[in-house]
C-alpha cells in the first residue's frame, strides 16, 4: 500500500512554486482524493506547450475548457480550436448540480458559475469574426510546402512570386495566383522566360491541379483581404481577464487540408510578427488545438517539419501551443517531444493494439512508486487524470493521479440566438466581416490580356487591306498541280534508288519477290 505522507510530501516538494500559478486539481491516491495535495500549473512554464489526451467521453475538453478559464482569470488570452462545436458555451455561466457541488467539496472550493469574454471567429460564412490571410503573405516557401511540390515546382512558385513582386500584381487570393499559372504556362510564358528563365509546363500544370484541390476544400473562403491581425488574438477585456478566441471550425473535419493550411500559417504569421520575449511571468497567448489529428493527418513530411519547427522556435515569443487528442501517438514524436504539459485521461484497451499504446503512454510518464501507471491508465474515472508537467526550473514534476476542477461556464454549446447576440456585440466582427477585392494580379492581367487581343485585332485590320491591294502573282508552269505532283513522284523515286544502292532502303533481300 503507498505510504500517504511520503505521497504528500513528494507533491509538496514537486508542486509548489514561487511565481503565480493555478490550481487545476488535488491529488489521489488509492481511488481517493488526498486533502493537503494540490495540483497546480505555473504560469512561468505555460508556453513550453502541452498535451492533453483521452478516450471518447473521459473529459479531456472539460480540462481544456476549465484551463482556459484559470488563464483568463489571470489575463492571458487564449484561442481554442472547436472542432466538435461544445466550446462555445464558455461565453455563458454554467449551472449548479448535486455531481459538480460534490467534485467541489472534495477539491476544496466554492463551484461558482461564471461568464468569460468570448470572441467567436470562423474559417467560413458561419457567424462570427471572419480570419482571412492573402497568398503573399503565406509566400512561396509555406505556399509550396501545404501543396506538397517538389524542388521544382516549389523554384516555379518563388518564380512566380518574383514576378508579380516585380511588376507590383499583389497576390491576394486564389484566383490571383491561378491567373498567373496560366498566364505564364500561355501567353506570357515568353515575357517569363527572357526575365527568369526556362519553365516547365508540366509543372505548371501540377500546381494548378494542387492548387485546384485547396479549392475544392473551400479554401477560397480563407484566402483573401482583409488579412486578420494576430495582434487582436492578444486583447485584454474590459474587466481585466484574457479574451478566450474561439475559432469555430465544427465544418473542418471533413477538410483537413485547409485546417492544417491555417494553422501552419496562423503559427508562422505568430512567429514572425512576434517580439522575442525571453522567459515572462506568464505567456502572451495560449493556443488549444482540439481534434489534433486532423493538423497531422494530411500534413506531408515537409509540413510536419515546418510544424516541428516553429513549435521549437515559438515558445521564446511567450506562445504555448496545447495539443488535445485521444491518442498521444497520433502526435508526431518529435513534436510529442517538445510538450512539457501531458495531462493524461483514461484509454481503452478493445485490442491489443490498444494494450500496446497504452504501455507506450505509460513509459512516456515519469516513474512512480505510488501507481501502477499503464494499469490505472484504463480505470481513471470521468473528470480524473495523471498529470504531470515542468517547474520553474524545467524539471518534471511526479506523476501524480488528480482529480481535475470542473469549469465553471456552460458546458454545452450556445444556441444560434445567443450566438448571434455574441457577434453583434464583437468589437471585431465589423471589422473583419467586409470582404474587400482590390486590384491584383488577376484584374492587371486580365486587362494586360485584353488590351493585346485588342492590339491584335488592330493590327490584322491594318493589314487586310494592304493584302488585297497586292497584284496577284502570274501562276508559272511549275505551279500547275499537275507538274507539282510529276515531281514530287520523281524525287521519291530517286531518292529510294540512292538508299537502294547504299543498302540503307527498300525490301529486305528475305521479303523481296523472287
């Protein structure tokens, strides 16, 4: 049986922290909560990322809901990706119930139902601030890697992105880069290679498909103006609590090369626009990542790479990215490496392949002497997880079973009148919701086009008279068809007789009529 003091002890020496930090639970041991065993996060490390994994139905969102709240309580924005649609319901205070009042006793603290700011923002035409970015901002490396091209390719778009630098064509939208594909694969693939060099229509051909599949995943609807700001993913309300940014993407899960196309470009334009920040008291802004698997599922290895890199890079900017998922392998192992937060709810094991996912989880945790990890991995209750994560100083704290405080707003989704209600009220909604198609690179074109066809015709009716005025050229005797077709026929005979004599033509010797 684990010796509870040396339990108590080892969560007070591994808990305990200097800087601000918040209490997400107590700690069990036995199946029972032990009083004196809080389980806190510090703030101070909350950008070195996270995990946060579980079977269907065992409250992983719950914790990811409830820990968004901790942070806006203490004024750290945050952006939750709601695939499933049951985040929204933040925005309003939960109601009071016998299980949530009991859960509370036992942690030690008053349930009290709460509101937080909420900003609602969408991908496509759903209600809420729109999130647009422009081709040029995505540029021609990002922009090659989410089509998957080669070398290749890949020099074909920096070409492309050169010239329309060159002769000032911005690139805002789908329908502007597609235009200059086919400029450049027809009419101006002349102008192109005297500038650049030689081309591959070939290649052209491939992007434009790639870029055709994009399309058909509504990846139109992303592209365009106006380009949102990340800087408004970073407010502070006007009570002083973080804005909590809920990106509702419920329609993505049936498309998840435009989601995993926004988040490695919405990582990227976090990354570049950001100062470095060194080691804050606690992060600027908090991403929570739903549904992980559909960011890696389509993702090709240099995607992966890209994703890799900045999840490295970003936390020096004082940005915590946090993964939830129901399965820690369906994270890429180096990116799985990177994440000093795993809070760990139940797995099932149906199959041996569940066993065996399950006793990897389990050698991914710190040891311990108080659980038998991999077998209490399967009988952790709804609500209950291990956790485990960094201190201050960078060192894993124990492994330790805890019961996790419930959130305090509705745990359920808004209806359509109170998301509508919500929009309205956004201070940013106005400013994002108006689409602006400005002139670029497909409307220069265009014109560029019309005014040479126009050119064209000009110039063919300048020359038909001319053509007409011509005196017709007396017909000579080797112009009758006739003679023509004598010595088209004299020719064929003497050139098969020249071949004949050097053995090089006519019948072989075996096939010749005796």
């Amino acid at each position: 049986m684990p010796d509870k003091q040396a339990f108590l002890q080892s969560i007070t020496t591994g808990y305990t922290f200097k800087g601000e930090h918040v209490k997400i639970g107590m700690g069990m041991i036995d199946g029972e909560v032990v009083e004196g065993a809080p389980i806190s996060l510090p703030l101070k490390t909350m950008n070195r990322h996270g995990l946060i994994a579980g079977a269907t139905g065992t409250g992983k969102t719950k914790t990811l809901q409830m820990i968004s709240e901790y942070l806006s309580d203490n004024s750290v924005p945050v952006l939750l990706m709601d695939i499933k649609g049951d985040l929204s319901g933040i925005a309003t205070a939960g109601t009071v119930n016998d299980k949530l009042i009991e859960r509370s006793k036992k942690l030690g603290i008053d349930f009290t139902p709460t509101a937080f700011p909420v900003e609602l923002l969408t991908l496509s035409n759903e209600p809420g601030v729109r999130l647009r970015a422009t081709v040029s901002e995505f540029g021609p490396v990002l922009l090659s890697k989410i089509l998957g091209l080669n070398d290749t390719q890949g020099g074909l778009v920096a070409v492309i992105f050169k010239y329309c630098d060159d002769h000032q064509m911005p690139l805002l939208n789908l329908k502007d880069f597609i235009k200059v594909l086919q400029y450049i694969g027809n009419e101006g693939k002349a102008e192109i290679e005297k500038e650049y060099g030689k081309i591959s229509t070939t290649s052209t051909g491939t992007i434009l498909r790639k870029v055709i599949e994009l399309q058909q995943q509504g990846a139109d609807v992303f592209f365009g103006e106006k380009s949102f700001e990340v800087e408004d993913l970073m407010r502070i309300s006007d009570d002083g609590r973080g804005m909590i940014n809920v990106l509702r993407v419920t329609d993505m899960q049936d498309r998840p090369k435009l989601f995993s196309t926004f988040m490695l470009q919405l990582l990227a334009e976090l990354y570049a626009s950001c100062p470095e920040e060194g080691d804050m008291d606690k992060p600027k802004l908090i991403l929570f990542i739903d549904e992980a698997h559909l960011v890696f599922n389509e993702a090709s290895e240099a995607l992966l790479q890209q994703i890799e890199t900045v999840i490295k890079l970003i936390r020096s900017k004082g940005i915590g990215i946090f993964f939830c998922t129901q399965n820690p392998q369906d994270i890429p192992a180096a990116i799985l490496s990177q994440l000093g937060l795993k809070i760990q709810h139940a797995l099932r094991a149906f199959t041996a392949a569940d066993r065996k996912t399950i006793k990897q989880a389990a050698e991914n945790f710190p040891e311990t002497d108080f659980y038998e990890t991999d077998e209490l991995l399967t009988q952790l209750g709804i609500g209950e997880a291990f956790v485990t994560l960094l201190n201050e100083k960078g060192i894993p704290t124990p492994l330790v079973h805890t019961m996790l405080c419930a959130p305090r707003s509705r745990m359920d989704v808004l209806t359509d009148a109170e998301i509508n209600q919500l929009v309205q009220s956004s201070k940013l909604a106005a400013k994002y919701s108006k689409e602006i198609d400005s002139e670029s690179a497909y409307e220069i074109l265009t014109a560029k086009l019309e005014e040479a066809a126009e050119r064209s015709k000009e110039m063919a009716a300048t020359e038909e008279p001319k053509q007409s005025g011509r005196p017709k050229k007396e017909e000579s005797f080797f112009d009758n068809p006739v003679v023509r077709q004598v010595g088209r026929t004299a020719a064929s005979v003497i050139t098969r007789s020249l071949l004949g004599a050097l053995g090089l033509g006519g019948r072989s010797r075996s096939t010749r009529r005796r």
